[in-house]
C-alpha cells in the first residue's frame, strides 16, 4: 500500500476502501463473487451494483458487506430501463450515482467482476479518476467478445485499451485476452479461490445406500451432462448399482431427462435440482464415488474458465474425471488429482470413469493430493491474500 493511501487511511480511522462494481448482486451460483469480497482483511468492501437481488446467496466466510443499488435507490424511467436491458448503456444520472459513490478520497482502487460488467462501468469509474481491476470469469473471454455478429468486441475495447487491470482465472484465459488484444503487461494470473474450511467432509455422514458418480453445475450444454450420461450408459451394465447425481438447474434440464430415458437410464440418474451451499451439498459430494465434470466448448465460443465446484469436490476428498477444457487441467493433473479425457469423447469418459469406480485406491490417491493442491493455491483466504496485494500494486502505480 502507498503511504498517501496509508495516510488517508489512518485518517479516515478506517482500513482503505475498494469498490466491487457487478450489474446484478448477485446470482444463486455466484457464492464465489460473494466470498472474494468478504475475504478482504486490509481493505473494507462496498458494493455498487445496478440491482440487488433478493435471493442473493451469503458468504460462508460470514459478515456483512455494504451493497448500493442503482434500481432500489432510484426511479428509472420507461426509457432508461429500455435503454439498460437492449444496450446495456447507462443514462447520465446511473452514471453520476456510481461515479459519486466511487468519488471517496479514501476509495483507493475499484473491482469490477466480470469484463461485460467493467465495460459497463468504466465509463463512471473514469469520472471518479479511479484505477480499475477487473476479474474475469469465462464467458466474458470466450463468448461475449464473439456475440452479436462482432459486436460483443466492440462494446468490450474501450475497455481492453484502458488503464485498467486484468485479471485472469488461469494461464489459459490470460492466452485468450492476449489474443482479443488485451496488453500481457496488464494483465495477471489470479483465482478467486473457494472456501477449504466450508468445503470438507469432516463431520459429514457418508452413508452411500448405492455408489454414484456426481456433477454439480448448472444444466447447460457447456457443462457436458449429456457425455456423461452417454457415457454411464457403457458403464451402467458393468455396475448395476451404480448411479448418476446431477445436482443444478438450468435450460438442458428437459433434453437431459428425455435423453436419460432414451438410454434407459431414467431410473438410475437423479436430477437434484439446485441445492445451496449447505451440508444437503456437502452431503453429495462426501458420498460421491467420482466427481465428473465433462465440459465442452459450444459453437459460440463458449467455454468455462475453472468451474468451482470442480475445487470443491477435490476440496473434499474427491477424484475427478474432466475434459482438457478452458482452464480445468491448471487444478485437475493428469495422473494426479484425476484424469482428463479429450472434449466429445464419450468412450474415452467412459474408460477414465470406469478406471477410478473400480480403483478404490486410485480414488483415493487422487483425492488426496487434489485436496493439498486446492488448500494450498486455491483457498479463498490464500487468494484474497493475494488479491490485496494486487490491489496495493495498481494503488503504487497510480500515485504519481
């Protein structure tokens, strides 16, 4: 930290603020947007955000985070709202509420989460003369910038030319902002990481009435459950008493189901539905046999960065079976912590699964090294850690 930031702080009688800047604060998947923000130690949070939901998820770090909202706060006419949803741009008066409560001489440095979202803002993080960090988190590097004949890249250069910080999930999607023309020498590799201590199967009790192979994600064609599927159904005449559990929701919940009874299987895969952070969750994956997590790249260009919860099963415990997919081999080493198989390959799935359901040591080995591998570089105390001093470097850099 800068010690006219240090000074302003002590001043205040207060730790330096940030600012996070998301459009929605924020979705039921999103615990992992929440915990980052509520790890901070040496710096206190404020959210800005263009609407508050109201089922937004808790941290499971605890505490209280101050969240301003543009929609609660203000009324939007018939045209500004209009404007908001088909263009994403934001009438003068937004942009004024969100570059005042930036305006803070004790706001040091501002996190925009998500790229869509930083474009969004930039504009009245610009009014407030503040320094910009940005996380990404995949859709935003591998979809959007492809979207709308092109113009998805448009909307997003005025921020890839800025000042701002870029901050990438895994070496792979630091690859990929360099080639859409993001300058290497702004950007940095940083997970935002998952809560070790939360995700644990001590204290849980594993009764396993029949062994089941697990994903947990949202029921989208990017997430794979439909190899999956396809591959259990080579597997399920070799193991009569094994399962599927897809816990999430999604738009792919009705083709998986006919898909699932197209191959027979209908009594042998349990949709779960959305279930929250919780022991109903962490139940799952402590009975889980193998977690599987088959992600596919989709004709938009659509790919994951490193899904959390592929962290969280290893975080418990659990051998994983995946795909060579975005950013997934930085945490699953082949050979290691699990085995990947090649995008769209259901006979290889098939083999890698088949390999670890009947290899119990195997299983084990693996989950235990995931689990040292994701407490060590992965923990969300560790990467908030990490993400302060991020933040204590853009802060050197802009003080003249």
């Amino acid at each position: 930290m800068s010690d006219s930031t240090a000074s302003r702080a002590a001043a205040a009688g207060s730790r330096p603020l940030v600012g996070h800047l998301i459009r929605e604060y924020a979705r039921a998947n999103e615990t992992f947007v929440v915990n980052q923000i509520a790890s901070q130690t040496r710096y206190t949070p404020t959210v800005l955000c263009h609407r508050r939901l109201p089922t937004q998820p808790g941290s499971t770090l605890g505490g209280e985070v101050r969240v301003l909202d543009y929609e609660t706060s203000h009324s939007m006419g018939r045209f500004a709202r209009a404007t908001y949803r088909l263009a994403r741009i934001m009438m003068p008066r937004e942009r004024r509420f969100y570059a005042d409560g930036l305006a803070s001489p004790f706001l040091g440095v501002v996190h925009a989460h998500y790229g869509t979202d930083a474009a969004f803002f930039l504009p009245a993080v610009r009014d407030a003369g503040k320094s910009l960090i940005v996380s990404y988190y995949g859709y935003d590097v591998s979809a959007f910038p492809r979207a709308f004949c092109g113009l998805g890249r448009h909307y997003m250069q005025p921020l890839w030319r800025s000042r701002a910080w870029h901050l990438a999930m895994t070496p792979k999607m630091a690859a990929d902002l360099v080639d859409l023309g993001v300058p290497r020498s702004r950007i940095q590799v940083h997970h935002h990481g998952i809560d070790t201590a939360y995700w644990t199967t001590e204290g849980v009790e594993v009764v396993v009435e029949r062994p089941y192979i697990l994903q947990v994600g949202s029921l989208h064609p990017v997430k794979g459950q439909d190899y999956l599927l396809q591959a259990f159904q080579r597997l399920a005449p070799l193991y009569p008493d094994l399962d599927v559990h897809l816990v999430g929701r999604g738009p792919f919940l009705e083709p998986l189901t006919r898909l699932a009874s197209r191959l027979g299987l209908a009594d042998r895969v349990r949709f779960l539905g959305h279930l929250p952070h919780g022991d109903a969750l962490r139940v799952e994956y402590a009975n889980a046999t193998v977690f599987c997590h088959p992600s596919q790249r989709q004709r938009d260009g659509r790919e994951e960065g490193l899904p959390g919860t592929i962290l969280e099963a290893m975080s418990c415990g659990r051998a994983v079976v995946s795909t060579r997919h975005g950013g997934i081999p930085f945490a699953v080493r082949q050979g290691q912590t699990g085995l990947l198989t090649a995008e769209g390959d259901v006979l290889g799935l098939a083999e890698a699964l088949h390999g670890l359901v009947r290899d119990e040591a195997m299983r084990e080995s693996y989950g235990r090294a995931g689990r040292r591998l994701v407490r060590a570089a992965f923990d969300v105390r560790v990467q908030g850690a990490r993400l302060e001093g991020i933040y204590d470097e853009a802060i050197r850099a802009a003080t003249p």
